[in-house]
C-alpha cells in the first residue's frame, strides 16, 4: 500500500513516522522550508507512548516525482486546503483515495465536490502534539488516534488495508461505521475549545475554574449540536456530556492549537471552524449567538496583531 501525506506537521509528520515504522511505504508531500528541516534534522519524535526517529525521511516537493498512491492522506491545516487542491488533481488517480484528517467538515463539501463522493473517506485525528524549533514533534498526551471509515459503500476495501497497517503501528486507530457522526462530535467539541481558549486567551483550567466561561463552552457544544441536526447529523445529549468530560479530563495547561497558533503569530483556523458553521446555520436560518459572538472576538483581536 503505497501512503502519500500532504504536510508532516504536529499531525501528518507523528502518523506518518508511526506507519513507516510499522513498514507502511509512506511519504510525505511538503513545503521546501519542511523540506529542508527534515534534510537537517529528519523527522523525531518525542512522546510519552515512545520515542521515534526516521533519518532519511521520504519526502518530495512536487507532486509530479510522487509514485501512485493507493491513499493520500491530508494532514495540513484547514486554510491550506484550497493550495493543496491542484496537486490533489495532479496526484489523484483511478485507485487513489483521499483520507482528511483536518479539522471541522468544510473540507469534506469541497473535495467531494471535486472528486467525487466515492473518493473521499471519511476520518479525524485525536493528538495533542506541536513541532519545536527544528520541527521534531513533541507528543505530550497519550491520545495519538486516528479515526476513520467509509463514507461510501466502495471504499470498504481502502478502509481494510489501511486498517491493517494502522493497527501495526504504535498509535491508536478506530474504523468506525459511525463515522459521519464521529466527525461531527470532533467538530463540536473543537469549535467550542479552541473558540474559548483563543478567543479569552486561556487555558482548559482557567475555563474550568470560571463557571461563566465554562458555561460559554457548554453554549458552544448545544449551538453546534443544533446545528449538527440540521445538517442531518443526529447528536445527543449524551455527546454533549462526552465533550464537557473530554475538558474536565485535559491537563490545566493544555490549550487548542488555534490558540497555540494564535500566540505564535501564526495562521488561524477560524473561518474553517467557527466561521463555517456560522455560514452553514445561515443556510438553515439559524442563529448561534454565542458562537458568533465568540467568533467576533477571535477575528477583532487578529486583526489587533496585524
């Protein structure tokens, strides 16, 4: 099975190191600056489940030198989806298949629009993990799962060899039939904790220990939970309990990688999270008052630091 990973990130760079030492014939699509740490430094992991080194890391800059890949994973952040989109058409084949492992669902709407429903499988990531200054990634949770399954009835095949190389691996994979809906659950527990921790500039304790901004993250589940049912996805009471749980279980200092990029001067996520579910309740007439809200805060204090 041959694995393209667009990025080798926090994310696509901590899977994509798991599968190749499990012997999965894996390499990663990247930007030069990449390309040129992982020519200096390879690619290393840090990380309380086991450390990991790939030296001589498979990589390539342009997408015309890659062989055919029976699975392209994307592991980029959501703002440069649409820059991966000509290479996708390029890299793209009969037989190959498109795993996304972003954030939220927008993504999800473009690329079947591209590609084609039959195309695209449907999968998350669950990792807290950022790169340091020579881009080795530093896994500091012992949550390293992906989660994934078909979103069409032909890509059960892709889902079984995939599978079997995933559960090689040091990391945690789950192929769900429920994927839709695990999507969907990613997606309201991450709008909700990246917009408090960015938006008031805190951590998961500091929410914990204000019950008005905890209370604004539960507003935040209900509103993406209504909006969740709307688009068809049917979530309960009971995933909105799940994620106030996921919170109380994080460190005190843990915090979303918006808000870690965010305090690094970097690219944000918001219009790929929080602003898409604002254009999608539009579509269905609804109103998010405290998301919206959440979301005004986010785009005034970026635009204050630009």
């Amino acid at each position: 099975m041959k694995i393209v990973i667009v990025g080798a990130g926090a994310v696509g760079g901590y899977f994509g190191t798991r599968l190749h030492n499990a012997g999965a014939d894996v390499t990663f699509l990247v930007r030069e600056k990449r390309a040129e740490q992982l020519r200096q430094h390879g690619l290393f992991i840090d990380s309380m489940k086991g450390d990991a080194f790939w030296e001589r890391t498979s990589f390539e800059t342009e997408p015309q030198k890659l062989k055919q890949a029976d699975l392209i994973i994307l592991a980029t952040k959501g703002y440069h989806l649409e820059g991966t989109i000509d290479l996708l058409r390029s890299t793209v084949e009969a037989n190959t298949y498109i795993l996304p492992l972003l954030n939220g669902v927008k993504h999800y709407h473009l690329l079947t629009d591209l590609f084609g429903k039959e195309k695209v499988v449907g999968g998350l990531a669950n990792i807290v993990a950022t790169l340091n200054e020579k881009g080795h990634i530093i896994h500091t949770s012992k949550v390293d799962r992906i989660t994934f399954g078909a979103l069409h009835e032909s890509q059960t095949s892709i889902c079984e060899e995939f599978a079997q190389w995933a559960e090689k691996a040091n990391m945690q994979v789950s192929w769900t039939d429920s994927i839709p809906k695990a999507i969907w659950n990613k997606y309201m527990f991450i709008t909700a904790f990246s917009g408090i921790t960015t938006a008031a500039d805190v951590s998961t304790g500091a929410i914990r220990q204000e019950e008005a901004a905890k209370q604004l993250f539960i507003n935040v589940l209900m509103e993406m939970k209504q909006l969740a049912q709307a688009e068809g996805i049917r979530l309960t009471e009971q995933d909105v309990e799940t994620a106030i749980d996921a919170l109380e279980q994080l460190p005190g200092d843990a915090t979303s990688s918006m808000h870690q990029d965010f305090r690094k001067g970097l690219a944000i996520e918001v219009e790929h999270l929080q602003g898409y579910a604002l254009q999608l309740a539009q579509t269905h007439q609804l109103e998010l008052p405290t998301l919206k809200t959440i979301y005004g805060m986010i785009k005034a204090k970026s635009h204050a630091t630009t």
